[in-house]
C-alpha cells in the first residue's frame, strides 16, 4: 500500500510600513464676501460693546425699525456658545403696529399727558368691504388675521423646511427667526422658542391711560414697552422704559446725530503712545511689534513676546523686539510665520505602510484589511483564528486558517464508496466494485498563498511514502487546473514539486487533485492516490 506525506511551504515574511438665521440668501451681502443667509435683509450691525449685532452676546428688540433680538447664549461647562449667523429683520408692522403710528385709543408716541383712552369707533359699513385689502399691509414676515384684525407673525420655523441648517437649531421670532447652535439657551422667556403669543382681538377698549394696561384686578399697570417690542427706538439705540413710557438712549461710546447713534472716534484725541483704533464706542491701544501695553494700557513696553502671548501656535523663541515662530516634528511652519501645518507623511512615498497610511496631526498611523494585525509599527500579519480560538467552528468542523481570514471544513470528508481511515484521509476498499476505476485513496490537504506572487513560485511539495522495488511513480494534476495556473515539476522517483505558473489574484480559492500514479511493468501492476490539495489565495500581497 502506498503513503503519502506533504509538507506545505512558509507563508513568507511580511513587507515593512510605517507607523443663523437664514431664509434665502441676500444678494446685497455677496459683495462684501457673502452669501449670508438672512430673512429679508441683514441686521445692521451696531456700535462694539453695545450689545448689537452678530457678534453680541444679547440683541436688543426694536419695534417697526425693522430690528429683531438676537439670543444671548448661555455658557455651559465646554464654553461660551455665541450666537453664529445673522438676525432675521424685523419688519414695521409687527404684531399689527407701525414705528410711529397711534395705537387705537392711544395718543400716539407717548405724550406726557393724554386724555382718558376712548373706544374704537365702529367700522362703517361702506369700509368693511376693504378690511380684506388689509392683509396686503402686512409685511414680509407677518399675515393678517381675520380675527384680531391685525398682522400676526408667521412661525418660519413650522413653516420653511429645514430652514436652519446642521446642528443648528430654529427659534421663532416676531418678523423672522434665529439659527443658534442646540447648545444655546434664550435667558428671555419672551424670545424663547416657539411660537410667539397670539395676540388677542380687542374686545372691550382700554379703559387705561397711554402706556398702561388693566391687570386681572382691573388695576391700571405700566406696559413694558421694550421688553414687548412696542417702541420704535431704531437699531442704533437702547430702550429704556419708563412709567407709562419709553425712552431711546445711546449707549456708551455714542452720541446722537439726527434721529441716529453715531460712534464717537476717540482716536482724535491720541490717547495711545503707538497706534490707536476705533471700535465700535470705544477704543484701543496697539504697540509696535516687540512691544506691549504698559499697565494704563496706553502706554508702550518692551516684553518677552513669548512669554506674553506671541501668536507662535506650537514654539517660539524671543529674540530683542521680535521672536521666532517655529513647529513641532510631523509640522511645517506656514508662511504666515506663524502657524503651523501637517506634514502629510503618508503623501510622500507609498511604503510607508504594508496595506494604508492614515495621516494624523504631526505623525501617521498604518492600518490592516480585516483578519490582519498590526505587526511593530508599518507591518500586517494575518491572525490566526484557529490557533486564537476566535473562529465558530463546531465540533464536527475543522478549522482551516487562510491569509486574511479562515475556513469551517467537515472533519468527515469522504464521499462513497470512500470511507475515513483517519483525519483527511479516505480509502475506496478494493472489494468494492465501485473502486476498481477509483485512486485507491484520497489525502486531503490545504494551503494559503497570497495574492500577485512572482512566478514561477514553488508552493507545494509532494513525496511518496513508501518505495516498492521496481515500481516507478509518475505525478501529474488529475483535476482542477481548467486554466493552466500550475504545473508539476517532477523532482526524482518519490517526489514533485507544485509550481505557480502565473500571479493569481485573491480572494479565490482551487482545488486541485494531485495524483501519484506508480507502474512496476514486471509484476505488471498500477496503481494511484490522490492527494485534494485546497489552495487559498488571499486578496492581499501579504
């Protein structure tokens, strides 16, 4: 009876690597580097240190002036949240009133002394018919209501689709709304999300004086007009109420000309040693470089740049009147002299890495496919999920490790009228008919080998395990090599070698019957066994 052995070879060694506020654009804001999304025209911004503007940290509420507040953002424990974006406008009209213009039983814009309100005269009949024209008084922002027979605001952020953006989220305000981050909170319940109140038709006039309003107690109590948004103080202006009234202020740093704030320019006055500059209602002191603000913050002192905060992103190095900006390794110094940028390793050669560089800030990283281990720092192995134990194979399986990943075989391989003698090995009984035609046995083996391998490659080596006088043994590939991508190298008597023919790529997998054939012409006897050797290839060079 005639044995076969097999020894596979090495899998090789691995190649070295390396370890708010929007609802359409506004074209009057592309020429100044836009687009910025707005609501119908951008909030002006106003005077530094006033509170207005996108940048402030609270917006103040005008009325008909055609301003809207802007959320004050609550700090929480990562840090201040700032208001991004613009203001949606508010538009004269809101909530039904004009900047200017009476209110029904009033007396107009506050006059110390006003008689006693009188009820609305009764519409006459020849002027209903108009009463459905007034729904084209109201402005962008607000529609009419039937009932209150007054301009009510539209909600944009029920009735726009998506109108923020991102992480950003919508807040309703009277004539427009705010895009502010999720992590923002208002302080002013008055602005806070939602809808704004409803406001109720005047069923009964006011029996109040300008300015006042009955409580629940049927008392006469003060309106606040500023924090209602019933003033007409323009954008420039703060409003401050008063019993019964409201004034419109400048804040600090301004002085009234006409009807506006104008920003008074203190640098007329050369407060600083150096260099000035005029900011909105104030101003600041700027130092020569290699010099700092003395303690009045006017004057001008020599300084340590680096130890008073040079714009050096990672290192500097302080020389007389200046310093040096210089960087970290895996950095580069911009041009600017003084920030710094990655150094994008992964660019600059592709064997940095076996399989992918990931480039990171300052350095890179190698990583590998599924089924491979970082091996040092550049290098992938495969793992070896059988020797692990991390495969799912049953008991009735047999765990086959492959280059990438692994394979479940049935322990039990034979096919009839072959029977198991022992692991990987079936025998055909030579009493049965059936095996007259058949090798009289089949030794199942498998092997991995990686993907695009040079060629011709030796994989495989075949040897007879046992020799009979006389008898002479001939290898040859009995089945599945359809395409030519091996061949047998016969070496001497006993043992051949398997040859890759040609680079083959993975995932693919053969299976090959390796057939030994020996001949004895004396005693005029032949024989043969198979060896089913599976052939993995993986989908990777290594």
């Amino acid at each position: 009876m005639t044995f076969w052995g097999a020894q596979s070879e090495g899998l090789g060694v691995p190649l070295v690597e390396s370890g708010g506020l929007a609802s359409r654009p506004c074209p009057q804001d592309r020429a100044l580097g836009g687009p910025w999304p707005c609501a119908g025209r951008r909030l002006r911004a106003a005077p530094r240190g006033t509170g207005w503007g996108p940048a402030a940290g609270r917006g103040r509420r005008s009325g008909g002036s055609g301003s809207l507040p802007l959320a004050r953002a609550q700090e929480s424990a990562e840090g201040r949240a700032e208001a991004p974006g613009w203001a949606a406008p508010r538009r004269a009209g809101g909530r039904g009133a004009l900047p200017g213009a009476a209110r029904p039983g009033s007396c107009g814009v506050r006059p110390s002394v006003c008689p006693q309100a009188l009820p609305e005269p009764a519409e006459p009949p020849e002027t209903r018919a108009a009463g459905a024209s007034r729904a084209q008084e109201c402005t962008d922002g607000y529609e009419w209501d039937p009932d209150s027979q007054h301009c009510r605001d539209v909600n944009e952020c029920l009735t726009i689709p998506e109108a923020c953006k991102g992480e950003m989220k919508c807040i309703n305000h009277y004539g427009g709304y705010l895009c502010l981050p999720r992590s923002a909170a208002v302080i002013n319940d008055l602005h806070g999300e939602g809808p704004p109140p409803p406001v109720p038709p005047a069923e009964h006039p006011n029996p109040c004086l300008p300015g006042y309003e009955p409580d629940e107690q049927a008392r006469c109590v003060d309106v606040d007009e500023c924090a209602q948004a019933l003033h007409d103080c323009r954008p420039s202006q703060e409003c401050h109420n008063l019993p019964g009234s409201y004034q419109c202020t400048c804040p600090d740093g301004y002085r009234k000309i006409g009807p506006e704030c104008v920003d008074i320019d203190e640098c007329r006055y050369r407060y600083c040693q150096h260099r000035c500059v005029n900011l909105p209602g104030s101003f600041r002191c700027q130092c020569e470089p290699g010099f700092q603000l003395g303690p009045n913050n006017r004057s001008c002192v020599d300084v340590n740049e680096c130890d008073m905060g040079a714009p050096c992103e990672q290192r500097c190095f302080n020389s007389y009147g200046t310093f040096l900006c210089r960087c970290h390794q895996g950095y580069e110094l911009h041009r600017d002299g003084f920030s710094c940028n990655d150094i994008d390793e992964c660019s600059y050669s592709s064997y940095l890495c076996q399989y992918r560089c990931v480039n990171e800030p300052g350095r890179f990283s190698c990583h590998c496919p599924q089924g491979y281990q970082l091996l040092a720092t550049r290098l992938c192995q495969d793992i070896d999920e059988c020797e692990s134990g991390t495969h799912q194979c049953s008991e009735a399986q047999t765990c086959v490790n492959f280059h990438g990943g692994y394979r479940c075989v049935d322990t039990n391989r034979c096919v009839e009228p072959y029977v198991q003698v022992s692991d990987n090995r079936c025998l055909c009984p030579a009493s049965n008919p059936l095996c007259r035609e058949q090798p009289s046995s089949i030794v199942h083996r498998y092997m991995s080998i990686t993907s695009e391998r040079s060629v011709p490659a030796d994989v495989f080596q075949i040897q007879a395990t046992s020799v009979y006088p006389g008898a002479y043994n001939a290898f040859q590939i009995r089945a599945g090599n359809s395409q030519g991508d091996f061949y047998i190298r016969q070496i001497n008597n006993v043992s051949a070698m398997l040859v890759l023919a040609r680079p083959v790529t993975g995932p693919r997998e053969y299976v090959l019957d390796l057939e030994m054939v020996t001949m004895n012409s004396l005693m005029s006897y032949r024989a043969s066994s198979v060896l089913r050797l599976t052939v993995f290839v993986g989908a990777y060079t290594f």
